[in-house]
C-alpha cells in the first residue's frame, strides 16, 4: 500500500483528499494544526485502521515515522478574512511549512504535490488567466501574506525540483466549494448561504460587477490525483471556467435558498480582484480533465449540506470580522 501524507487534513479541501485517497487504497497520515482546520471534518476517519492524524504545525520541523510515497501540502489560511486575522502564520506555513516539506520530501524520497493558487496571479491584467501570466499583485496590500506566500512557495518547490531533483507537483487552484466549508471564513459562498438562512440580507462588496468561476470539490480532488500521477512539474490551473459575477450569484443564492432577503452593498475589500477565470487547456491535455459538475447540481449539494448542520452553527459566526474586512476598503 502507498503512504501519502496530507498537511491541512482537517479543512476543506485537506479532508476530502483524505476521503478520496483512502477510497483509492492509500494509508492516508493526516496533519493539521487545526488553526482553521476543524476535526469535525474528519471524525468518521478515525475508526479507519488505513488513516492516523497528527496534530501538528509544520512550520515546525516535521518528522513522521516510517516511509512515504506522496505529500500533498494542504496546510494554509484560504480566505481573505483569515490572513487578515493570522497574517504570519499564513506567510510561514506558505514559506517555512513548504520548506519543511520539501526537506521531508527529499529524506524520504517521495513525490510533493503542493496546493498554490489563482492568487499568484493577483488582480489579473490577462483574461482568463493562463499559467504563462507572472501576474499583478500587490506585495504590501492584505492578501500580500497569502499571495507572496504562495509564490514563495513556487519558486522553492521548483528550486528543489530544479536543484534537487525532487519530484513535485504545482497546481494553482481558482475559488472551489463544496461540503465542510466553514460558515464563518468569510467566502462568498458560505456567507451568502449563512445570511440566507439567518434570514440576513446577502452582502455583496462593491456593486458586484466582479467575476468569479466556481469549481465543485470532487472535481478539484480528480484534478489533484491526476496531476500527482502525471510527470508534470510545472503549475496547473485546476478550475471550472464558469465565470460569473458576484451579484448574479447573490442572486442565485436567493433562488436556491427561497430566502425573502434582498442583496445590500458593502464597500468593496482593498485589492479584490476584478475578475477570475481559469484557462484549463493545461489541465485538459496534460491531464485529461476538466470538470464534470455544474453550479446549479453542485450548489444543491452544498446547500443540503450546511441546511442540515446543527442550527446553533448557523449563529457561531463571528459577524466582527465581516465588519473589520470591509472597513479596510
Ligand atoms: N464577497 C461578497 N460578499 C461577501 C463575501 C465576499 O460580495 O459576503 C465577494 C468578494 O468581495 C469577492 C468575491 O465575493 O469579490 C469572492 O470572495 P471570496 O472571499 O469568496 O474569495 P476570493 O476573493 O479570494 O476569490
């Protein structure tokens, strides 16, 4: 049996990888410091002989017994509320966490897939975005943390890779939703779905005229496996390309929930992009994949999953810092 190693195992996307590789045959070793990461997300595992978690921060050195075959390093703030909140951890875990990872990666001979972002490619100038754009982004606005971090983590990865002659993976991941998204990072999808539910009315920032394009987890987790299995070492988009605008979204949300709140505007946060969308020609020819489930299917999905979370978790969001977020605008 493979050993894979997933950083961040108890957040979004950290947990789904640990359900999919354990379903694909892997022991599958968890690690989070659970700053964002919460183990709600991966209780059902632990009763899994083939899963163990370590509770853990890797920007400490990271050591764990025995051999490994992959890494996926997962560990990281993801939302713009968040770095605002830990600024510094989130430059570490990009910068020392990666570095970590790659000198795991080299002792223990395995192959690194690290999760970078549609953030390297700042408030873009191209459109749709392709891996050969450099990007515009702003190193001392607020989500400079994330996004030097991010790139930061690039260029070791490739250094290593370059130098070293490490095995790794780079893909570059645009706005993914789904289940066990937490209600209070301040995202879009959960804020929209949360307010909803409160019977809030739906903050849109600015007037809503920006673009995003929204991929469904389980496609974001095939395009994972797929691009640790290929030979390519160079940054992958991996996104859905349906772009859309914040408001038309808010709007869909308002459909999807039946809520009888309105849209209200909320000045828009300092550097948010104006618009967002993964070119995947990459992703297709390299790796034969593109996404397979569309908004209205994935948005049902992700709807019935936070209509059945227990209602007190509605009420635990911290609505200070949607105020402190907008502020900086
Ligand atoms: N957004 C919004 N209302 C909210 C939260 C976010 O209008 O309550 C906007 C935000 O300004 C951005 C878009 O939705 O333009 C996506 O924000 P998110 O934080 O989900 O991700 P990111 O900006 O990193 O793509």
């Amino acid at each position: 049996m493979k050993r894979i190693l997933i950083t961040g195992a108890a957040g979004f996307l950290g947990s789904h990888l640990c359900d999919r590789y354990l379903k694909e045959g892997y022991r599958v070793l968890g690690m989070d410091n659970l700053i964002t990461g919460d183990l709600k997300n991966i209780e059902h595992l632990f009763k899994n002989e083939f899963f163990e978690f370590y509770h853990h921060d890797v920007t400490k050195f990271v050591h764990v017994p025995g051999e490994l075959d992959y890494i996926l390093h997962f560990a990281s703030p993801a939302s713009p509320i968040d770095y605002l909140k830990i600024p510094i951890q989130t430059l570490k875990v990009g910068a020392m966490g990666t570095h970590n990872l790659l000198g795991l990666a080299l002792s223990k001979k395995a192959r690194i897939l690290v999760a970078s972002t549609s953030e390297v490619y700042g408030d873009p100038m191209v459109h749709p975005q392709t891996e050969e754009y450099w990007g515009n982004v702003n190193p001392v606005g607020p989500r400079g943390v994330y996004d030097e971090a991010k790139r930061y983590q690039e260029a070791i990865t490739m250094a290593y890779h370059t130098f070293h002659g490490l095995e790794t993976r780079i893909i570059r991941i645009f706005n993914t939703y789904g289940p066990r998204m937490r209600l209070n990072d301040g995202r879009v999808l959960p804020a929209f779905i949360g307010q909803a539910l409160r019977g809030e009315d739906l903050t849109v920032f600015g007037d809503g005229s920006q673009t995003r394009s929204f991929c469904y987890v389980d496609d974001l987790v095939e395009g994972i496996y797929r691009l640790l299995l290929s030979d390519y070492p160079h940054p992958v988009n991996i996104g859905n390309p349906d772009e859309i605008t914040i408001l038309q979204f808010g709007e869909e949300i308002i459909k999807l929930t039946g809520t009888n709140q309105k849209l209200v505007f909320k000045p828009l946060p300092k550097d948010d992009p104006t618009q967002r969308q993964p070119n995947i020609t990459k992703a297709k020819e390299i790796l034969g994949w593109e996404p397979k489930v569309n908004r209205a299917e994935g948005l049902k999905i992700t709807y019935d999953y936070f209509l059945n979370l227990p209602k007190e978790t509605l009420y635990q969001v911290e609505h200070k810092d949607f105020d402190t977020f907008t502020r900086k605008a």
